[in-house]
C-alpha cells in the first residue's frame, strides 16, 4: 500500500477529493435539516458516485453521475417499500443483484449503474429505512449526488487536467461463457445462499453476507481471483473488527471524532482500493463500526456479527465459482500479460517519438494505463503467489513474471519521465534500442514457437543526452528477454493454471 506506485499522484488527489465530496454531501444534508440517517444515506451515495464512476471522459462521468438516480430511486423505493415484507424483499434483492451484475457488459458505466443499485437496497437494510422516511432519502441522495459531482467536476477537476485512462475491459466471451452473464448467475446464486444462511443467524444484520458476496464478484474474472479475493475480504474484515473495537467502540458515537474517523477511512478507501483490498476492506470495517455508533448500536455482539456474517458471504462466493458455470483462468490470465507488453511496447514507441519532436506523442496515457494493466496481472496470478498456494514451482515463476513486470513499468516511467523534459534530445542510435524492445515483446507475444531475435549490434557510445533514454531503454530490454523463461515454459507445465 504504501510503495506502490502512483503516477501523478493521481490515488492520492483522488482521495482527498473523495473526502471533501463526502463532507459537502453530509454537511449539506446537516444544513436543510435533515435526520441522521438521511444524512449518512447521502454521505453513502457520495462515497459510491466517486468511487464507482470510472468512465474514460469526463463528458462521460457527467453523464453517469446525472443518470445515478435513474438507477437508484427506483430501487431505494422499492427496498422501503418491500421492508415489511420479507420474501418479496429478498426476491426484489435478488433480482437486483442479477441485473446490476449483468449491467456491467456496458462497460464502465453499467458498472457504475449496477454498483449504485445494488448499494441503495443494501443501504435501506443497514439503516432500517421505512417508507415514511423516502422523501428525505430522496432529498439526501440528490443533495449527495450534487455534493459528488460538484467536487468532482467544479472544485477539483483532476479528470479535465489529466485525463483519466481508460479501465481495462473484461475479456471477451459468448454466450454463457460471457464474463457478465456467467458472474451474473454466479453472483445471484452467491447472494442468494448468503441471504438464506445469513438470515438464520440474524433476521436484523443479514444483508451484510449479501454485501460481501456481491463485493467480491467486482473485478473478478475467474475462480481464483474470486476466491482470493473472498480471503482478502476476511481479513480485512477481521482487522478492521479488531481496530472497532479499540476505537469505534470506546467513542460511543461522540459526533465530532466520529465524523474525524470516518473521513479518515473514506480516504483510506479510496487510497487502498487499487493496490490492497484488504486494507480497503479494513477502513469499510471501521467506518461501518463509526456509522453504527453514531445510530447508537454498537457494541462488541454487533462487531462479531459482522465477520459471521461476512464468512458466510465469503464462502457463498466460493461456492458459487466453484459450482456454478466454472471456468479455467490460464487463457485470461496470458491474456492480460500480453495487453500489459502491448502497452509497454506502445508506451516506448510514444516516448521515442517525443525525443523525436513529435509534438502530439504522448506516452504518459500507455503508462497509465500500463499500471492498470499490471493491476489486472497482478489479480489474475494472485492465486499462485497466495502464501497458501500449493504449486511452488508455478508460484516461483509467477512472481518472477510479477517481478520483471514490475521492473518494465519502472524503466517505462522513467523513460516516460526523461520524454517530457523539454531538454532532452533524440539521437539516432536510440532507433536500435527501440527495436530492440519491439523485437522482445514480439516474441513474448507471438504463438509459442516464436523465439526472441537476434538485436543489432552497435558499440558506438551515444552522446551524453541520450544515456538516460538508453539507460531505461536497455533495462527494459532486459526485464522482457528475462520474461521469455517464465512465459514460455512447457505446455505441461504452464505458468497459470485452472483455478
């Protein structure tokens, strides 16, 4: 968490970000006098506009964060509608969670839609909200997504300064084998053993195995991302209980550190999301355990529920990608390796350009995006370094792939770095080094049989300007002749195997 890197420091502005909307949302739910729960519902919403709306444009965004309610009034009627009424309310839930997964063919925005939904029935369950209090929970929501879009797109427009790079899509499919369509019956059927199993525990706190379950089929793809990820949740979910405890519990809902707490985990939210999920999860753990002392339940009975209910979500989830429709994860997952090469190949030929004098090549998109690739890579090889994996040989070789990897991204943003010094020259020779890098990544790429080529030689020593470029560039080359071993082991014994 705190060495990965953060390119423009786009994670840490985007958390402080996140804190002001949360803040603007709750304070102005405070400021037209509306209750408590109202107020954490638009704290909640606000949370969910920043933190899920990802499209590619900030046009994009705006349009997703205008369309919020469309997705999410209906179901927040229908949660309070429904409350009184326990098995329409649970095959309402349960049909939320089909369409809000399967939403997520549409790209960035169905998945932001489909988050929205899903997390406005969850949040009617945590707070017990009845239909007499749904005009202020409208009120709150629109006043939140105001709050959300306000910081977002008035007070600090990071998006319109640095446009964000796009989410790696999910891999392509057909059919039932289509990753939406399979996650959708998975999830449904995940959630539907979690709300049966998580009811018999608690008739009053069972959406939380729901929420875990659902929680874990985001930005997943295979059975073993999916399962790891369950595990991460746990842990998370367990620390942060025990941090509960020593904090939330000794505050008794004191609204001012309350308040101080929780804007810290919302940073610590979105901070943590992209390189641990167990420590995302730590801070939700904690702000829940805030939230519920500002209701005035909390005590440690309550905390304790929350990890039961928790495993019984985690072991819905594990079941459900074990039984329903599994898939094997070694294509996915050399699929992901390969867009990440394209992208180191893509990103060095911008840079090449630059030194060039080609005003409009710009690499520093390829390496954003180059870092959200190997974010992928890094959860599709997770089941094989998990320190629980069985497969040493194969875990060995993964962390090597993970390893030199990471070194191509570091070469990459460093040459990207000496791209953008106005002073930097272009020399010639920097051609040959170039080709080299393409010649590597052609034969990591092509079918198995492709073998690396051989490079040009040229002993020449290069003017001074240029070192710093050859420097990034010959480590590069390096790191992915060195990747040829892992990556082209035996068909018998392949890097990634089934989950």
């Amino acid at each position: 968490m705190f060495v990965a890197p953060d390119p423009g420091l786009m994670r840490l502005r985007n958390s402080l970000r996140a804190v002001v909307g949360v803040g603007l949302a709750v304070a102005a739910a405070q400021a037209v006098g509306l209750s408590l729960t109202a107020s954490i519902t638009g704290g909640l919403a606000a949370l969910l506009a920043l933190f899920t709306v990802l499209d590619a444009t900030v046009r994009a965004q705006r349009v997703t964060t205008a369309l919020l309610p469309v997705a999410g009034f209906p179901v927040l009627a229908a949660a309070t509608a429904l409350h009184g009424l326990p098995l329409a309310r649970d095959l309402s839930f349960l049909a939320v969670v089909f369409a809000g997964v399967y939403a997520r063919r549409w790209g960035p925005r169905g998945h932001a839609l489909g988050i929205f939904a899903f997390m406005n029935f969850f949040i009617t369950q945590f707070l017990h909200a009845v239909p007499a209090q749904l005009p202020e929970l409208f009120a709150a929501v629109g006043l939140a997504l105001l709050a959300a879009g306000a910081a977002r797109f008035v007070l600090w427009p990071i998006e319109r300064r640095t446009p964000p790079p796009a989410a790696p899509p999910g891999l392509p499919g057909t059919g039932l084998a289509r990753p939406t369509t399979r996650q959708a019956f998975q999830a449904t059927a995940a959630c539907a053993f979690a709300l049966g199993i998580g009811q018999v525990l608690s008739e009053d706190r069972w959406y939380w195995a729901v929420g875990t379950a659902w929680w874990i089929f985001v930005n997943t793809a295979s059975r073993g991302e999916t399962l790891v990820r369950g595990f991460r949740r746990v842990v998370g979910t367990v620390t942060g209980i025990a941090a509960g405890l020593l904090v939330a519990v000794p505050l008794h809902g004191a609204p001012t550190p309350t308040a101080a707490l929780v804007a810290v985990c919302v940073f610590g939210i979105f901070y943590t999301a992209a390189p641990s999920y167990s420590w995302m999860m730590f801070f939700v753990t904690v702000m829940a355990g805030l939230l519920y002392g500002l209701l005035g339940v909390l005590h440690p009975g309550l905390l304790l529920l929350r990890f039961q209910e928790t495993a019984i979500g985690a072991l819905g989830a594990a079941l459900a990608v074990v039984l329903v429709l599994p898939v094997t994860t070694h294509a996915a997952n050399d699929a992901w390796i390969q867009r990440a090469l394209h992208c180191v190949r893509a990103s060095t030929a911008a840079s090449l350009d630059r030194l060039a004098g080609h005003p409009s090549a710009d690499p520093a998109p390829h390496a954003a995006e180059l870092e959200l690739l190997l974010g992928r890579v890094r959860m599709a090889l997770a089941p094989l370094v998990h320190p629980l994996s069985p497969l040493r040989a194969r875990k060995a070789r993964a962390r090597q792939v993970l390893e030199l990897l990471d070194a191509c991204a570091r070469e990459v943003r460093g040459l990207v770095a000496v791209a953008a010094d106005p002073q930097a020259s272009h020399d010639a020779r920097l051609a040959a080094a170039c080709w080299r890098v393409e010649a590597a990544v052609e034969a990591l790429t092509a079918p198995q049989d492709g073998h690396l080529p051989a490079a040009p030689e040229n002993t020449s020593r290069p003017p001074a300007p240029a070192e710093p470029v050859l420097a990034h560039l010959h480590g590069l080359e390096h790191a992915l002749v060195a990747l040829h071993v892992p990556l082209r082991t035996h068909p018998r014994a392949p890097l990634v195997v089934s989950a």
